[in-house]
C-alpha cells in the first residue's frame, strides 16, 4: 500500500556504499545491547526490559532518516534502535529500564528525543502537538521541522491514536506516525485487534498518505521514511507509514510468549532475520567483506561493554526529586507529602 503523493515525497540521492555500511554497523549494536539487555535482567542488572528482536531494521533506517537539527521524536518504551541511531547517550536512555530515572537521563532537547513513554499510544498526542508549534511558529528557511512517534499494532486501537490522527490531519501538522506492526499485541495478534488487518488502511479514514512497507528491509525503511519526512516537512500535513516486521521473543522480559505462540510459528512467521539479510545483499553488492563484519561485531561488543559498566555505575537519584519536579509552584499539599517523606526516609 502506497498512497503518498510521488511528487511531495521523492527521497533524496541513493544512499551510498559508506551509509550502507553504517547502517549494518547500528543494526549490529542495536542487536548486541539489546540482547545484552535481555541478560542484564536475568542478572539482576536491570529490573525489566522491553526487546526488539527483529525489528532492528525497522528503528534503524526510521531513526537514520530523521533530520537532528529540526526534527523531534516521540518513542514508547521499546524504541532502543532509533535512539542508537539517533545518536543517544545510551548509558542515559538505559537508566530507565535501570529504574534511576523514568523517562530517561538524556537530555531531550539536545538529543531530539522526547523522553521514553511508558503510557500505550502516550506519545502520539505529545507528537501532534509539537507538531503543530511548528506550523504555528514558522522556520527561516519556510522548512518545517518534523515530528516522529512511535507506536505498534496493539496500540493503534487506543483512543489517542484516533484523536492525533484526526488533529494532525486537520490542522496539517508535520508528523509521520511510524507503526511497528510485530504481528502482535503482547499476546493478541493483528487480526483479532485491528479491522480490517491494517493500520495502514485507516488513514485514508483521516485523508492522509500511507505507506505500507517492509519493515524487515533497511533500505527500504530509510526511503520511505525519508519520502514521508519530505512530504510533512513542505506543508502537506501527516503521513502513516506501516512497518510490517515480527516480534521474535517476548514483549517484555516479564513475558512468556509460549503462553500464546509456538516456538515453531514464531520461526514460520518470522523469516528471515533482518540483520542476516541485510548481511547478504551487501555481500551479493560487494559492498562489504568479512573483515568489516568482524569489525562491525568487536565495536558493538566494546560498546556493549562501555554501557553495561556505565549502567552499574549509575547511583540512586535524590529522593526529594520526586516532589520537587511535579508542579513548577508547590501546593501546601505537596510541601506536606514532602516533609512526611522526608521524616520517614533521611529522618529530618
């Protein structure tokens, strides 16, 4: 399904040998700390975690498209790849899943990455907003910047998915909703929770563009997010694009995915790891050889390594943070939960 205007929506040049091989060389970071992830939680490093076991490729070639100096990007609690990409302090954006810190310790405006969203389908809304502060405020060079959120199949049938269709698409605001459809809804698949089996289809509904992908092909990610980002970015109002990828694993480390699917339709419907295919076509294209791909693995380990001491390092924040960043003015209420909390806990 393809519904963007050709013309509003054209990618740039083609990505080059150079910006190939960095994209596998995310992919293979994004793959190693996510699965390291999965095992600092069984050690008892991190409390929880949410995976993205094949869906590298769909956060990666979304995340490379985005324009860091203008644009801004809403995630849920499972968009790792795209905050890798982006250029995150990842020791930063883990303190969450640490529990140091909710939302994230990187610094939002700087890395352009609203913090993490827990809430299912929180961070559309918060999306469309920004958005249209855009197409209030202007820019010099009459370009606007672009909005991103994230969201996956299951979450496409809250409330707030509908009301930001709506909103973005009255009010022509520059966003790209970018749908993760993993085939399921934690435990739910597509078919039993979204009419009609597509997301895609809906926006038609709000008269706007869809795009319709393969969210397994990085290539193709990056072009049609790129084409996406060049329609919002001219005034033409939000496009959907529907990443078509699969789960493989659970939806969070406190998830049995064999409660609701067998070890062998999770390989049926998976197919073909993207990481691995994404290794064939730069090997069938002579773009890359086995010593790259060596390479590319010893960085993502020595990373993986930097993150997980830089994760241990992290201390607990102050106690009273969580009084003194509610209200920008403290009510008489809070003062009073304050001064409770601080006589049980510090004693004062």
């Amino acid at each position: 399904m393809d519904t963007l205007p050709v013309a509003s929506g054209v990618a740039a040049e083609p990505l080059t040998p150079a910006q190939l091989r960095e994209l596998y060389s995310l992919m293979v970071a994004v793959r190693h700390l996510d699965t390291s992830a999965i095992a600092w939680q069984r050690q008892g490093i991190i409390p929880g975690y949410a995976p993205e076991l094949g869906q590298e490729a769909a956060q990666v070639g979304s995340g490379y498209a985005v324009d860091t100096t203008r644009d801004f990007v809403f995630p849920t609690y499972r968009e790792m790849g795209v905050a890798r990409t982006m250029g995150v302090d990842m020791v930063a954006y883990m303190s969450t899943h640490k529990a140091t810190w909710h939302g994230g310790l990187y610094d939002p405006v700087e890395s352009r990455l609203a913090p993490i969203q827990a809430v299912v389908a929180g961070s559309v809304l918060h999306a469309v907003g920004w958005a249209h502060g855009q197409t209030l405020s202007g820019t010099p060079d009459g370009k606007l910047g672009v909005a991103m959120t994230y969201f996956g199949d299951g979450a496409s049938s809250q409330g707030d998915v509908h009301e930001a269709l709506n909103f973005a698409a009255v009010m022509k605001a520059p966003v790209v909703f970018f749908v993760q459809n993993n085939g399921w809804a934690i435990s739910v698949p597509t078919e039993r929770q979204v009419a009609g089996g597509s997301v895609a289809a809906r926006a038609a509904g709000y008269g706007m563009p869809a795009l319709q992908i393969d969210g397994d092909d990085v290539v193709a990610v990056v072009e049609a997010t790129r084409r996406a980002f060049a329609h919002a970015r001219a005034g033409n109002g939000p496009v959907l694009i529907e990443a078509m990828t699969y789960r493989r694993g659970p939806h969070s480390t406190s998830d049995d995915p064999g409660r609701y699917r067998s070890l062998d339709e999770e390989r049926d419907g998976a197919g073909l790891d993207p990481l691995e295919r994404f290794r064939q076509r730069l090997v069938a294209d002579g773009i890359a050889d086995e010593a790259f791909f060596a390479e590319a693995l010893a960085a993502a380990k020595a990373e993986e390594e930097q993150i997980r001491n830089g994760i241990q390092a992290l201390g607990s924040r102050p106690g009273t943070e969580m009084f003194d960043l509610v209200f920008q003015e403290t009510t008489p209420a809070l003062q009073a939960q304050a001064a409770n909390w601080r006589e049980e806990s510090e004693h004062v």
